[in-house]
C-alpha cells in the first residue's frame, strides 16, 4: 500500500473512532450488524469496523447484511468477496421488495417506499 493510501485508512479509522466514542456507539460483548448494499459507504464503514476491532478497547464481533431486492441478475459476488477478504460473516436476506414496488404497487416514485421495505428488512435480519 502507498504512503497516502495507508494515512488516508488511518484518517477514516480516526473518525470513526472518534464518532464511535463521542456518542458511546460501541460497547464490550456489542454485535454489531452492518447493512451492506455494496456501495462505497457501507463497505468503508465496513472496512472501518474491522480495522477498528484490533485495537479498539472494547471488543465486539460484526456481521453483515445485504438486503436482496428480488432483482434479476443482481450480482453479489463482489459483497461476499469483500466480506470474506475482511473474515466478516454476510447474511443475505431474500425479499420480493423489487415485485412489490414495480409490479403490485406499480409506484411511479418508487424510491420512498424501496428504501421503508429495505430498512423493515434490514431490521428483521438483524
């Protein structure tokens, strides 16, 4: 890794450290489950997490989450790799959200309900 990559990585695990310690978001035996769509926020913070847990003072454990819209063809070989790479485990969970919204719902802004279906999925899994 060049010199700038691995200050840029520092700078992301300080603030999250510090964000993580100014509102007291993690404490010993927590198992946090982060939700990962495979965008680069969820799998910075991600990645964030998994630096921070080496030395960090409280332990915790993490998990993953990915959120299957019920699109065809959708491609989470990336997701898994990611989360492999990181020894973190992913749970994926199935929903017919994509059938609800286009074809039941046949909504004409479908993005307000997609993300409620997404986040009452999320929060099942967890």
């Amino acid at each position: 890794l060049s010199k700038e990559l691995i200050m840029k990585i520092q700078q992301i695990y300080s603030k999250t450290r510090q964000a993580i310690d100014n509102y007291e978001m993690i404490q010993s035996g927590d198992k946090i489950a982060v939700g990962v769509s495979g965008g680069k926020d969820s799998i910075t913070l991600l990645h964030s997490l998994t630096g921070l847990k080496h030395f960090y003072p409280a332990t915790f454990e993490l998990v993953a989450i990915c959120v299957n819209l019920g699109f065809e063809n959708q491609d989470f070989s990336g997701i898994e790799k990611a989360c492999k790479t990181l020894d973190v485990p992913v749970y994926f969970v199935k929903t017919q959200i994509s059938d609800i919204v286009f074809r039941v719902r046949q909504e004409s802004n479908p993005c307000a309900l997609c993300a409620k279906m997404r986040k009452g999925a999320l929060n099942q899994a967890a």
